[in-house]
C-alpha cells in the first residue's frame, strides 16, 4: 500500500480490493499516476472545489482523486467495477467521508448523473469511444458555469481527444506538461448542442449469423475481433455441458455461440465492466428475438473475474482474457481468472481460453491444473484447454 501526498492530506491506496489479485506484479504498480497528482496540484493552487458545488470525477481508476478529494462529497462515475470497488474499498480504509455511514458515492457507466454537476474532473479513458459517449452524456449535466478538466499522460492524449472537447463541449487548451502529464480545459458552451451518443451500436457478423449491441467501451465494439472468430469457428469442438461461464465476456459472443449449441445449458456471463454486461445482456436478447426469461437460464454478472460469482460449481468455462487493465499490460488478470476457475469447476470440468501465442498462457495452466492440451493454433492466436481434476 503506498501513500499520496498532496496539497489535500496523505492517503494509503491500493489498485485492488481483492486479496487474490494483489499478487507481487500488481502491488509494484502505484495506484495512481502523475496526471493524478498534476490534477490535484492545479485544484489546490485555484482553491477548488468550491465548497458549496457538485463534484462528478469520471474514470478515477483506483479512488486517488475521490480519497483525497473526500471532504468536498464526490461522485466517482466509471465503467469498471473493480475501480469503484478498489475506490470504496480505499475510502473507508482511509476512514474518509463524515462517517461509516456515508461511503463514497458511486455511479455505473450506465446508470446517469442526476442533476447538474458544478466541477467535473475526467482522467481521460483508453478508448475515444468511452470518451465521446461520457462527453456526450455529460453535456445534459452542466451549465455555462460548470468547470469541466481532464487529465492524461502525454502519450496517450492524441488530438482526436482534445478534437471531442472542442467538438462536444466547447472552447479547450491544454497545460504545459509536468512529469509527461497534462491538463484539458474545456469551457461549456451552450450554443453547441451536440448529437446524443451513437452507443449502443448494432455488428452484424455474418459468416455466424450473429449480431452483438456494443456498448461504447467493449473491446473490439465495431467488428468481430480475431481472437474470438478464431475460437467460435472451433467451438463445434466443445464437450456438452449443462453449466457454462463466459468469463470475461465482453459483448457475450462467446456465451452465445455456446448457448446456441447446448441450448438448455445453463450460460452465466460475467465482466468487470459495466457496459460489457449491457452488451452482453442486449446481444443475448437480439439472439433470442425477445426478452431474457428465467426459462432461458442465462445470468449476468459484474465483478472482478469470479469474485461476485455466487460460487456454483460449473462444468465448462470459456475465457478470452485481458491482458491489459486500462493502459497497463500484464498477466495478473488472466492468472486471477485461472486460479478462480479451477476452484469453481468441477472434477473433470474444464476451461478453454484463446489468447496471443506471445503470452504462453500454456505454462500457467499447466502449472495450476496439471496438464493442457492445444486444440488449435496458428500464427498469432493459440486455444487451450486444461481440465480440472479435485
């Protein structure tokens, strides 16, 4: 756990709630960035927030800005549960807030802020997309007067960032960079009124006879990706099941697949992210022709890989795992679902993944479950599979 110091008092902040995904790897990666410190310096050194005025702060990855930013009754708005968790999880273990009593306030990506916001402090997203569609939603909750900063580190702010400022809010500039970190000003015009947010979006992928609704921030939102294609043109393969986890599941394409092969199955898709449950949760009803019914046995889940699973054993998990959380690369993610899935599948149940023949995702579970057996490759993508023995 390390300690934020800023104009705004000290905190200790941790990047995950969870016991399990602390491991070495991630505990060397600080919960917070320079962005978030050049932030809260230029807050201070302006007297802000006011008091009196609504504070929304969008996309705080792991609570640096909501924690020291407490006394001013923060709302944190984001697409990641494991960020919300991770900033709750912070909050009180700072003993932050008036009380046990009043946690830190938080919003789901697809839930609206109520109400005008008077300052917003957006740390700006890996997908423009996410972006577009949080600028876009924004716009109903400000006023001429509401100061709106965003906060990035220079290498990923490109133009067409500061372009959907300008585009959807109004006039923006930009800070001098400090430590490869900048500011964005933008000012609210109220002569612009732009288009509301294209998201969710409709993908036909033909050669499955399937479409997915994709919401702004899934992973691969307007085509296909090819990692998925190259484990559904394979997934005739896979052993009958009665119980199935999409883990990870992104638009659901992989559960659905599934659920069209084994249609009495029992599919239960979960994802960090918000959005990815919305798309997952409306792909599955486009499929379906209809609303979603108990008599479908499908369940969706947000949580941090199986943290919030209700812990029901399974016969079958498929598995694209991430190797990435927002901008930083590493295998924490994948190991964290590997572990869980051994311990909720049972005796000869098995987990299939596909993953970047790079990330040789081939040692870890056979190192976990004993063996691992490749059902396909080829020069970028490998499937594997490994089977659980209690």
């Amino acid at each position: 756990m390390d300690i934020l110091s800023t104009a705004f008092g000290s905190i200790r902040l941790v990047r995950s709630s969870s016991a399990l995904h602390n491991t070495k790897a991630a505990n060397n990666l600080r919960a917070w960035d320079a962005a978030d410190e050049l932030l809260l310096a230029y807050l201070a050194d302006n007297e802000l927030p006011k008091n009196t005025g609504r504070l929304l702060i969008i996309n705080d990855n792991f609570g640096a800005l909501s924690c020291s930013l407490s006394q001013y009754n923060p709302c944190s708005w984001s697409d990641s549960s494991v960020s919300l968790a991770a900033a709750k999880y912070n909050y009180a273990a700072n003993d932050l807030g008036n009380s046990p009593a009043n946690p830190l306030e938080t919003l789901a990506s697809t839930s609206d802020f109520v109400g005008n916001a008077d300052l917003v402090l957006i740390k700006i997203p890996k997908t423009l997309a996410l972006l577009e569609h949080q600028l876009m939603s924004l716009r109903k909750n400000t006023t001429e007067k509401t100061i709106i900063i965003g906060a990035g580190m220079v290498k990923y702010l490109e133009k067409s960032y500061l372009q959907l400022f300008e585009k959807i809010i109004g006039g923006t500039s930009v800070s001098l960079a400090k430590k490869k970190a900048r500011l964005i000003f933008s000012t609210v015009d109220q002569t612009k009124q732009p288009a509301p947010s294209p998201y969710p979006i409709k993908v036909a992928i033909d050669e499955f006879d399937l479409s997915t609704i994709n919401y702004a921030n899934v992973f691969s939102r307007e085509k296909l990706d090819i990692g998925s294609r190259f484990f559904i043109e394979r997934m005739k393969s896979l052993p009958a099941a009665s119980s199935i986890i999409d883990l990870g599941c992104g638009n659901g394409i992989l559960g659905i697949v599934a659920k069209r092969l084994y249609p009495t199955a029992k599919i239960t898709f979960i994802d960090e992210s918000y959005m990815a449950i919305a798309s997952a949760k409306a792909s599955l009803e486009h499929y379906l022709g209809g609303i979603i019914t108990p008599e479908h046995r499908c369940d969706f889940v947000v949580s941090n890989s199986l943290d919030q699973a209700n812990g029901e054993p399974v016969e079958l998990v498929l598995c694209n795992p991430p190797f990435h959380q927002n901008n930083t690369i590493g295998d924490e993610i994948a190991s964290k679902m590997f572990i869980q899935s051994k311990r909720i599948l049972i005796n000869g149940g098995r987990i299939r993944i596909v993953g970047n023949r790079h990330l040789n995702y081939h040692i870890a579970l056979k190192r976990l479950f004993g063996n691992c057996r490749t059902i396909a490759s080829n020069k970028k993508f490998v499937i594997l599979e490994a089977i659980n023995h209690c």
